[in-house]
C-alpha cells in the first residue's frame, strides 16, 4: 500500500492547553464472563467514581502527611522501632504483603502481556511500521491500519477514517476486540491504578521498624498515584508502558522480599539485575512516554463514491473534497496522497497523516509522568557523576604515577563507568524504595548489597567500614 509510514513531527501547540479537556470520560470496560485472568467485572459507577481527581489527590496528600508526621514522631524517639515491628503478627504481615504483591504484580503482567500480544501488531505485517505505530497511538476501534476510533476535541465526537467504523451509540464500541483499551488496558490499568494506595504500605512498614522515610520516596509513592491516575483518566496510550514494566518489575521484586524473609539464598548479581531495571523502568519510560508527542503516521482514508453514472450526479473530485471536509475537519489530519479506485463502489484511497496524539488529556497525561520521572533521572545522574569522580580521583591515586598503555586506560574508565552506574543505581534504589522496607529482621543481611571494587583507603579499617555501610 502506498504512503504509509511514520515520521517525526513537531506537536499541535493546542494540545498542551491547561487544563486539559474533561472529554472524553473513561470508558469502563464491558461485564463479561469472569476468569482467573478476570476474577470480577468493575461497575461503571465504581469505575468513574475512583476516577475522580479529587480521589488520588486528597489520598497522595494525606500519606505525605501522615509519612512526615511519622518521620518527626521517629526522630523525637532516636528511631526506634515502634513495639508492633517486633511482634509475629507483624512478621507475618509484611511476609504475606510480600506475597500479594508479588502475585497480584504477576497476575498484571500475564493480563496485560496478553491483552498486548492481541492488540498489538508485528511490524513484519502487510501494514508494516504504520500499523503497529497505528496499534500503540490508538485505543479503540477495530484492529487495522485507519479502523481506529479517536476522539476529536474540536468538533467534541467520536470518529474515524473508516467507513465502517465500530461506534456503538455515538461511542466506540465496549465490545470490539483488536485494541488495547477493551483487550485489557481499561481493566488491569484501573486496578493497577488502586494498587498504588495499597503500595504506600511499604512507606509504614519502614516507619514502623523506626526507619526514615525519604521525601523521595513519599515524592515517589505519591507520584505514582497522580500519574496513573491521569493516564487512565485520559486514556493515554503510553500509560500501559507503567502498567506492564512496573507490574514485571514488581513481580521480580516482591518475589525476591519473599525469599530472603524464608532466609533463601539470592545471587548477587540477581540483586544487580533487579536494582538496575527498577532504576531503567525510569529512565527508558519517560523516553518512550515523550516520545509519542512527536509522532504520526498515515493511514488509509477510502471515499465512497455514487454508482449513478447519470450526467447530473456528482463529480468524483468534488466528492473527494466533500469527504474530506468531513472527515479531516477540525484535526491534524493531512491528506498526503491518492490511488485509484479499486473496488466498485469506491474512489480514490487517501492517504492521511495522524498524530500519535490528539487530545489535550492524552498530553496531559504523557508530560506529567516525563516532568514526574524528570528528578529520578536526574538524582540518577547525579549518583552516577559523583561515584565516577570519586573511583577516577581513587584509581589515579592507586596508579600512583606509574605508566599505563591506552588500552588499559579505555578499560579502566570503562569499568569505572559501569561501577558508577551500579552504584547510581543503588543509590536511587536506596532513596526510591527505603532500606529495608519488606525485610523482616531475620533477613537483613541476606538482601545487603556489596561493592567489590577498591577504593583509595585512607587509613586502617577504612574499606571494611565503608563496606558495612553500602
């Protein structure tokens, strides 16, 4: 098929009109029969209502709060542990905390992996990088290249390219399958948003064991509420990026709470892993995010035209200008090509050039999460510079002037770098997601992490004590 591409492209200034449009609201998922993948069907009214701004605002402000007020309350006792940190029942809690996570976080990613196995195509297909460009900008609809539904805030409805288009009452259809909203995003990413207030438990398990709770973690914690909030609000496409990596890494997390507190041995480099995908999620996930402001793609656009081939009825050329009038007002759509007609009872294939994004919301949501994840990347490469310099500063003073060829100096600063990264990595970790935060007192020194490379010691017991201290 001709025309069809992606390409980079500067976003309507329009879209980022604050505060963004209320339209379109939420479309709940449709009730269907219940499985193990879906144990329950979400009421609309309950589905709306937790939608409500006001719902992970007034929340995210009452935990930081009430973590601030535990933070005083700890230092005015010298941090120690409250009395119930050191009872069973509290054990098993955080054990079981653990457990659920670590479960429903699997549950997610398997739900979601599937929904996006189904609603996203391979760009090997006939429609190529349009169609699974098309397949990632676009939520409702019939699955196809130009089938999707959008929502066009100018002219305040639903449409679309297609003839034939899925509408059920004005609305995209609730029960067309192919796209990621009715395949699972409006399911799993509604109870993946809930799950962000249950996560502030691990915030009261710190305080509780008279632990401090960073500010960037309550900034995290509570964060994450808002920018879920916003994504499924708006149906913003990238949101099921944070639905699907953070489930996974999650999943991975959890699980690995769960083994050290049954005092089950992990590997080191398992904890390596795991710390440097917690901290990637972020840094790959704010590019990928911003990233769909600056795309389009073109689909197919097929004109109708009459059959009645008498001198009076209309020409063909001003059909094609009547339709598209009608179908590109009022949005960035670009007619950049024609065809031939193919069928009887057609005219000539249009080829129209679409955004990625089309509504104030979706942009909303989109730069709300970039500018959230904005002061991670940023401590991150803060850690990083700051261990760089400080293993260069200590590999100078080992050289202690001795010579050494290029090569060894290229595989010196590459090791330094790499080192760097793990301990920006962990440091991040370490100001995100707490010490100890779902560690029971018996495995608190199975998930401590190491630094195996020498640094410059300035005296006795140096190394081991900056060791004991990672």
């Amino acid at each position: 098929m001709d025309y069809i591409g992606i390409m980079g492209t500067v976003p309507d200034a329009r879209l980022f009109s604050f505060p963004p449009s209320s339209v379109p609201t939420p479309l709940a998922p449709t009730p269907t029969a219940t499985s193990i993948l879906r144990p329950f069907n979400i009421p609309e009214p309950i589905y709306q209502a937790a939608l409500d701004a006001r719902v992970p605002v007034v929340i995210a402000a009452l935990y930081a709060a009430t973590a601030k007020a535990c933070n005083i309350y700890n230092l005015s006792r010298n941090k120690k542990p409250w009395a119930i940190s050191k009872t069973r029942v509290f054990k098993a809690f955080v054990i079981l905390h653990n457990i659920f996570l670590a479960v429903y976080s699997a549950w997610t990613f398997i739900g979601m992996g599937s929904a996006m196995i189904r609603g996203v195509q391979s760009p090997f297909g006939p429609e190529g990088l349009a169609g699974t460009a098309d397949s990632l900008c676009r939520l409702h609809g019939a699955p196809g290249l130009g089938n999707s539904i959008y929502y066009n805030e100018v002219t305040g409805s639903w449409e679309s390219t297609a003839q034939d288009a899925a509408f059920q009452n004005g609305l995209p259809s609730a029960t067309q399958t192919g796209r990621l909203w009715n395949e699972g995003l409006s399911y799993y990413g509604w109870i993946f948003y809930l799950s962000k207030f249950y996560e502030v438990l691990d915030t009261f398990i710190i305080l509780a064991k008279g632990k401090p709770s960073s500010t960037l973690q309550t900034y995290h914690h509570a964060g994450a509420m808002i920018c879920m909030w916003a994504g499924m609000r708006y149906m913003a496409i990238p949101i099921w990026v944070f639905v699907v990596y953070n489930s996974f890494i999650h999943t991975l997390m959890y699980t690995y709470y769960t083994l050290t507190a049954f005092s089950v041995k992990v590997p080191t480099i398992v904890k390596r892993s795991l710390t440097t995908m917690q901290i990637m999620q972020f840094l790959i996930g704010a590019s990928y995010t911003m990233l769909h402001s600056f795309i389009s793609y073109t689909v197919p656009v097929t004109v109708p035209i009459s059959k009645d081939n008498s001198a009076d009825s209309v020409p063909a050329g001003s059909a094609i200008d009547a339709i598209k009038n009608l179908v590109f007002r009022g949005t960035p759509n670009t007619v950049v090509g024609q065809n031939n007609a193919t069928s009887s009872g057609s005219g000539p294939a249009l080829s129209a050039v679409q955004p990625c994004i089309l509504t104030t919301g979706e942009t909303y949501a989109i730069w709300m999460n970039v500018v959230y994840l904005a002061p991670l990347t940023y401590l991150f490469v803060s850690f990083f510079i700051a261990s760089y310099l400080k293993r260069s500063n200590a590999s100078g003073k080992l050289a202690n002037g001795k010579r050494t060829t290029l090569d060894r100096r290229l595989s010196n600063n590459v090791t330094m770098a790499e080192k760097a990264g793990w301990d920006a990595a962990r440091g991040v970790e370490r100001e995100v997601y707490g010490q100890g935060a779902n560690k029971t007192d018996s495995d608190e020194s199975a998930v401590a992490t190491e630094d195996d490379t020498p640094v410059a010691k300035k005296g006795k017991g140096k190394g081991k004590s900056r060791r004991a201290k990672a």
